[in-house]
C-alpha cells in the first residue's frame, strides 16, 4: 500500500508528501482540536474541478485506507473510515489521545476501474501539554502476548527483503490470519519528513481461510540513507495487533547518511 518537503531529486515522486497529486486534492481535515475531546475525523477528496470524489478502486481490500501518526513516529493508526456516497466525506468517531502535530494520509485508488493509487497527506495539530517520544532503532516490538522481530536492512535505492517473525512466548506463532489481502500490512515513513516508502508483501496469493506464520516477508525500498520507521499489522483469531520498528537505512556503499532528514 505505498502509493509526494525535501528538494533532493531522490525525492521526485515520493508518496505522501503533498496534499494534492493525480489532479486530486485532500480537503481540510475536521477533527476534535483537544486531547480527550470525542468527536468525528473527517474529510473530502477533491478532483480537479473542486468536486468531492465519490468513486473509489478496492485495495488491499479497501477503498480507502487512512493513516495516522504524530510527527515524531508515535500513536500510529491504521484506520478505515466509512464513506457518504452522497457527499464524498469519509468519517469515523475520533478522540486524540496525546497531544501533538499529526500526520494524516489518504490512501487511495479514484474510480471503480482499476487505477493508479495515491497517498495525500495534511497536518493536523492537537492543543495539550506536548512530550516528544525518542525514537532509537530497534528491530524487536511486543504487542500484548505476542513479539515480534525484524531481519534484513534497508539499503537506500536499492530493493531489499525484509522478514518479520511473530512468536507468543517461546513458540512460533503459524495462526496468522489474512488481514488486508495479505498475512500482515507494513507501513514505512522515513524519518524528519515522514514520505512513504513502496512496501509491497513478497509471496504468491494467499487463499481465503489460510494459515501463515511465524514469518511474513516483505520487499522495501528506502529513497535515501537516513532513519525510518515502520509499523506492522497482523491479525490472529479475528484480532488485529501493531508492533513498531526503527531501522537506519545505509548507502549502498554501507554508510548511514548524516544528512539524512532525520538527523
């Protein structure tokens, strides 16, 4: 799912930097403006003529998937709003738990025929007594019962694999469930700008009602040296867990960039 800020020409292109693209707009955002405060995420996707976009293409099982996450990596939500195909407004009940400046992303394919996908962005800030989370690299994460690891390296402009285990204790987890066409969803936001990177799961196509596990493997591509982090989700018994990693992509020549957004 990785369907554009920074002026390097490695950046022409790059998802999830712009609220607009493919002729298409990703209207304000209306949202709770305080932590604590219940109320309704919402918004528009505009075509060229101010229109709202109404027409959508399935991916990953969905028409339209939404991300959230505050500009430092932290409170990461992979959402699916539900649509009003009179007005073209997405919506789902919303209470921000920290405060901060969030990053929220539109993932999307426009029309009911097979399209070319995009991922807009706008930025919503949230009054409340802000901390900033430290985010180090890290290739372990536990989510509840369940851990999970990371091997592989991301290497900038080169494609790379990476492979996710998933156990519960000591034991190897073989329960995962197909959880958005697939036997877990990896998103992946560079560091300092947060731009997407193309993720795209590496196995054939699962069948309704199969089982995987305890690895799931996935093919990246970082754009630039630099740091990056990357959110997994998987699902077991009709349940959907989040484990979070932070890997430092190298040059191709095995260096990490100083550079790099970042740092």
């Amino acid at each position: 799912m990785n369907h554009d800020s920074d002026t390097s020409s490695h950046d022409i292109g790059l998802p999830g930097l712009s609220v607009s693209g493919g002729g298409f707009v990703l209207a304000p955002i209306t949202a709770p403006s305080v932590v604590g405060e219940q109320g309704t995420l919402s918004f528009q996707i505009l075509d060229a003529d101010s229109a709202p976009l109404t027409e959508f293409s399935e991916s990953h099982d969905k028409d339209l998937h939404l991300i959230v996450v505050r500009s430092d990596g932290d409170q990461f939500h992979h959402v699916h709003p539900s649509l009003n195909e009179t007005t073209g407004i997405w919506s789902l009940p919303w209470t921000w738990k920290k405060a901060g400046s969030y990053r929220v992303y539109a993932d999307f394919a426009p029309g009911r025929e097979e399209s070319v996908g995009m991922t807009l962005t706008r930025t919503v800030d949230v009054a409340g007594e802000y901390s900033p989370a430290s985010r180090p690299p890290t290739r372990v994460d536990s989510t509840g019962d369940y851990s999970a690891s990371i091997a592989g390296d991301l290497v900038a402009g080169q494609m790379t694999e990476l492979t996710v285990s998933v156990s519960r204790g000591a034991d190897p987890v073989t329960e995962l469930e197909l959880y958005l066409g697939a036997f877990g969803h990896l998103v992946a936001l560079r560091g300092g700008d947060l731009a997407y990177l193309h993720v795209h799961p590496h196995a054939g196509d699962p069948r309704p009602g199969e089982r995987s596990g305890p690895e799931i493997t996935f093919m990246a591509q970082a754009p630039t040296a630099g740091r990056y982090l990357l959110y997994l989700d998987f699902q077991i018994d009709g349940q959907v867990h989040t484990v979070e990693f932070v890997l430092d992509a190298q040059t191709p020549t095995g260096e990490t960039a100083t550079d790099s957004p970042d740092h």
